[in-house]
C-alpha cells in the first residue's frame, strides 16, 4: 500500500471515528433529554392549599399529589421528594442540577378534574428566581385527567403499567376523600368505608387496595388491643396492591414498617432490598430500610441507608423522616434538625414531632422544655392514641405528679398485657417512664417485653439516661446479653454490603 493510499485511508478512519463520536454525543444528549439515561432523577413535588374556586380542600389536594407521586415513583422511577408548600430558599435544589420542581394546580369541577401545574428547572445563573412554565390543563374525568398528565410530563415516563388510577369518576373522588380523612381519626370509618366500596367496585385499581391497607394499619395504629387481626388484615391488603403493582414504593413501605414493629426486621429488611432492585433510586424505600434496621440495632446499616436516601432525596429542603437513628448514635443535632415542623404532614398531625422534642429535652435534662413539649403531643385531637397517652405520662411525672402518672402508665400497660405488644422501640419508652417513677421491676420487665417485641438496639439499651437505674441489676446484664447475641446474628445476616448492590 502507498504512502498516499495510506494517508488516505487513515483520514477516513479519523472521519469515521469522529462522526461516531459526534453520533454518540448527539444520542447521549437525546437520551438526557428525554430522562433515558441511568441514574437518579429528583422531582421536589409540591401539593399546597388550594386556591379559591378550586372545589378542594388542602387534605384533598394532599391526596391527589400522593396519588401523582405513586404514579411519577411506578411509571418513571424517579426520586420524588414531596413538600406542601414552595420552600424558602431553593438554592438547595442547584446541588442536584437534574431536578424539576412541580408545583400542583388540581381543581374539581363536578365530578371532573383539572390536573394543571407549573414546573421549573434548576439549572438557572446564580441569584435567578426559578423560571415556572405553566402547564393548563383540560377538565376531564379523573383517569383521562392523569393520562393527560403523564403524556405531558417533562420528563419520558413509562405508557404501560399497573392501574393506579379508578377509572369511575364516583370511585377517584371517593379514593381522593378517603386518603385526606386518613390522617384524621374522627373521620377514619368514613374514610373506610369509602375505600372499600372503592376496592370492591374496581378490584384491579392497585391504589384501592393499598389505601384500604394502610387505613388499616392507621387504625391498628389507634387500637393496639387489635394488633393481631389489623395485622394479618393490613398485610393482607397491602400484598393484592403488591400483587398488582409489584415494587409499588408506598406499599412496600407500608408493610415493611408492619412487619418491623411485629419484630420482623428480617422480614422487612429482605421486602425492601427487593423493592430497591426495581426501584433503586427511591428515597421511601430507604426510610423502611433505615427503620427496620435500627430497630434491629444494625445503626452502621441503618445510617448507610439514611446517606444514600438523602443523597437521593431534598433533604436539606424536606427532612425525610425523624431520624431516631442519629439519637441512638449521638448525632443530637443531626437529630434536632429532623425535628423541624411540616405543616399538613403525618409527623407533625400525629404528634409525633412535638413527642421527640420532648423526648430530646428529656434526654438532655430540659424538663421544662419536655413538659412543654409534651403538652403539646398530648392537645393534638388527630394524634396516634398511643403517643397522646404517653405524653400526657410524660408530662404528669414531669409535673411532679407521679402518684397519677403511675396509676394511668399502669393502666394503659395492663391493656396491652396478653396481646401482641406492636413496636417493641415504643415498648421501651414505657420502660423508661416506669424506671423516671422509680418503679425498676416494672421497668425490667417491660425492657424485657421490648426485647421480646423485636426492638434489638442495644446501644440505646446501654446509653438511655432514663434506664439509668436499671444498670446494676442481674436481670439487665441477662438482657443486654441476649440483645448482644441478637444482634450479632442479624449483622451478620445483613452485612452492610448488601445496600450497595441495590
């Protein structure tokens, strides 16, 4: 071959390899643009009070935004990070430059709906206020509404997939009511009610099946007396929406945390790592993760799933979960800051919120600001029943008044005596109210009922200020022992090696 034959031809190899690249730049670029490449996409979901003229209420318009993050989570896989109000500074957001904020317009119109919104990109000059593009919408029926929807999304999401959506407009609205009375234990048989006749008029709608679920575990939650027979109903529930939506986030999630506070954080732990194969780069999923870990006592594990949820999700603007774990690790003001109010959430309604800022003073010796605190967990009217209850202990022992205190932590223990005890972590805060009474045989024995209920922390066995007095006693080295031995099993059955194969 010449030297110009040569020459020749390797200027067409170089032609050739650079319009392949140019090729491969223009298809990386395409598939960016469409949402097609691998990896997180975080979508900051907004669903806040209606306007005037809307035909909603802010419960309703909570429901409606859950049902499109059970959608964007099904359809497209993407990490949904949900507020109900547009936060104060968003300069967070810059952080993670492949993020849409969506801000949910919804309005009813009979028995029609109207899904509009406005969405924004992040990737803005510094000091720019985000730029929202509006997206009008038709009044249609419900389930041609979120079709709608979806086509129109900024983002290419999936056009087949399970049915989330009950194709009745009499049936959405129903499903729409029942899930804002959830939170709101006056309206709870309603919301039942309406749920169930949802269930049963459209059998294969997976959402019908999951709210009726998690309405379950809502009021297996506000009656421990009937933990059992919720339970087996609840999973039951839970797992025909699995069975219809397989990986579905918020199922998943659901039953994870009903078979953790049963003491099945194996069980939880293994329904979750699946989940997370389907769904890897979802922020609920790691939240169950996180929780069924620390109840097993694995923190290492459980701070390793709260890094990689928050790496996924907006915390920095919407704080995920109250993270317990960073108490029992002492990370107090990592602790402190999941502590923050979310107005319209289930954190701030249930009293779960104001108990752990009372529960943090506690433990840093703060009994004012306990009693405080407390107060105001126990005047919550749609609170969980047990964390009213045990608030309003809290705070009578703090009060000084110990003799009434006793009597009603007595009880509230003697109706849980002969059933199977949820949340055995809960368990352990009766534990340390008995042991701030000086009562230490009845705090023994119901550290030991925690442990029997699965709660497996031995760090925050070992560590609890107010378990103080039980430190020196025969039967507290027994149980520290067996916790020790449990959780040594389980860490050796969930190195944490297995969250970085998801």
């Amino acid at each position: 071959m010449s030297d110009s034959t040569r020459s020749r031809h390797s200027t067409l190899l170089l032609g050739l390899a650079f319009l392949l690249l140019l090729g491969l730049g223009s298809g990386a670029a395409w598939l960016i643009a469409r949402g097609n490449l691998r990896g997180p996409f975080r979508v900051l979901l907004i669903s806040p009070p209606p306007g005037p003229g809307s035909g909603l209420d802010a419960a309703q318009c909570r429901a409606i935004g859950a049902l499109v993050q059970d959608h964007l989570e099904q359809l497209g896989g993407l990490a949904i990070t949900s507020a109900t109000s547009v936060p104060e500074d968003l300069e967070g957001l810059r952080a993670h430059p492949h993020t849409l904020a969506i801000l949910l317009e919804p309005s009813r119109q009979g028995e029609s709906l109207t899904l509009a919104y406005r969405h924004a990109g992040v990737e803005r000059p510094v000091g720019t206020p985000l730029a929202w593009v509006r997206h009008e919408a038709q009044s249609l029926s419900p389930s041609a509404a979120f079709e709608g929807f979806l086509r129109g999304f900024p983002r290419t999401l999936q056009t087949q997939g399970p049915r989330l959506c009950p194709q009745a407009p009499a049936a959405f609205w129903d499903l729409i009511q029942a899930g804002a009375w959830r939170l709101q234990n006056d309206h709870l048989d309603e919301a039942m009610a309406l749920a169930d006749q949802v269930a049963a008029r459209e059998p294969d709608c997976a959402s019908a099946w999951i709210l009726v679920g998690n309405l379950r575990y809502r009021r297996m939650l506000n009656n421990p007396a009937a933990f059992r027979k919720e339970q087996a109903e609840a999973e039951a529930l839970l797992l025909r929406g699995l069975e219809l939506a397989p990986g579905h986030p918020r199922a998943t999630f659901l039953l994870s945390l009903l078979k953790a506070d049963s003491g099945n954080q194996a069980d939880a732990l293994n329904l979750l790592l699946q989940a997370r194969r389907r769904q890897p780069h979802n922020p609920t999923l790691l939240t169950g993760v996180a929780y069924a870990a620390r109840g097993a006592g694995l923190l290492p594990f459980s701070r390793r799933a709260m890094a990689l949820r928050d790496e996924l999700a907006l915390a920095k603007i919407q704080p995920q979960a109250v993270d317990i774990t960073c108490l029992y690790t002492g990370e107090i003001q990592r602790f402190e800051a999941s502590l923050q109010e979310q107005p319209g959430h289930l954190r701030s309604t249930s009293g779960v919120l104001p108990f752990y800022r009372g529960y943090l003073a506690l433990v840093r010796d703060d009994r004012a600001l306990a009693q405080q605190e407390f107060a105001a967990a126990a005047a919550l009217s749609r609170g969980y029943p047990n964390i009213l209850r045990l608030s309003q202990i809290y705070g009578l022992i703090l009060s000084g008044r110990k003799d009434e205190a006793w009597k009603k932590l007595r009880e509230y223990d003697q109706e849980r005596i002969g059933m199977r005890e949820p949340d055995g972590e809960f368990t352990l805060r009766l534990a340390e109210a008995y042991a701030m009474l000086g009562d230490r045989a009845s705090a023994m024995d119901m550290a030991g009922r925690a442990f029997a209920r699965g709660f497996g922390c031995t760090a925050w066995y070992e560590r609890s200020p107010m378990l103080e007095s039980l430190r020196g006693l025969p039967k507290w080295k027994a149980l520290l022992q067996h916790l020790r031995e449990r959780q040594s099993l389980m860490e050796e059955r969930f190195p944490i090696g297995l969250l970085e194969d998801n």
